[in-house]
C-alpha cells in the first residue's frame, strides 16, 4: 500500500530547519535538500544499507522508494532502478557546466540528487540520491 499522508512543503527556511532538527536530519540536510547541494560519495548514512523497508523524503515524509528497488551502481550514493510512481519530479539542471536531470520530491521539491539513463531494469534510469534527503522506515520485523 502506498502511503499517502505527509507534510506539504514548509513555507519558509525557518520552517524547514525546524522540520529536519524534529527528524533528527544529518547537519547538511538543509543545504542538501533546500539549495541542491551533494554530499561527498561514499559517506552518506544509506549507502550500504540494504535493509527491506522503504525510503521516503526527509522533509515531507512522502514515500519515494522501495528497498527492492535499490541496487550497488558504485557510484558512492544510493542508487534505485525505480521511483515510486509520481512521487518525483524531474528538473533539467544546468549546474558545473553539465546538463543533467535533477529529482525533486513532487510533494515539497526539495532536493532528492539526480537520474541517469545508465541503469539496470526495463526502464534503464539510475536514481542517484542523497542520503541526507532521505529517510529509511523498516518493513515490520526487518
């Protein structure tokens, strides 16, 4: 069953601060998820985990993966062959002189990472996130 009950975006920096302190969020969350900044490979809590669960935004708690869909790219960030459905919004991002596309949470756009078209899977994408955008909620008894 998808979940569907989550918070709508917060209205103002302040209000975002305060909704990733009363999650517990990493120190860099904010930079992460309000102004597109990327931790450094390798060093985000969700990396190595492998878990069954599923992860959800930080902020809004909106659900945005499946543990099932979670694979090892390498890459140092975890990395996901499928979004739940029209739970992200994609953003071309023109940043560091590259063009690539930007994930958004479609409930509150705060920054997830991005997607590349290298992935395994029918679809072939490659979700690429940050770990600080993300929060991991177990399957029962995992």
């Amino acid at each position: 069953m998808t979940d569907t009950t989550h918070a709508q975006k917060p209205r103002d920096d302040a209000e975002w601060q305060a909704r990733l302190a009363d999650k517990g969020a990493e120190p860099r969350a904010f930079d992460i998820t309000r102004h597109a900044s990327t931790e450094r490979p390798f060093t985000g809590k969700y990396n190595a985990v492998w878990a069954d669960g599923s992860y959800h935004c930080i902020v809004c708690g909106a659900k945005l993966f499946e543990s099932g869909t979670k694979f090892d790219a390498g890459c140092g960030w975890p990395s996901f062959s499928q979004a739940i459905p029209g739970a992200i919004e994609d953003i071309v991002d023109r940043s560091h002189g590259m063009v690539r596309t930007e994930t958004v949470c479609a409930n509150c756009h705060s920054h997830l990472g991005h997607v590349f078209p290298d992935g395994p899977g029918p679809e072939g994408l490659r979700y690429c996130m940050n770990s600080a955008s993300l929060d991991f909620t177990p399957t029962d008894g995992a």
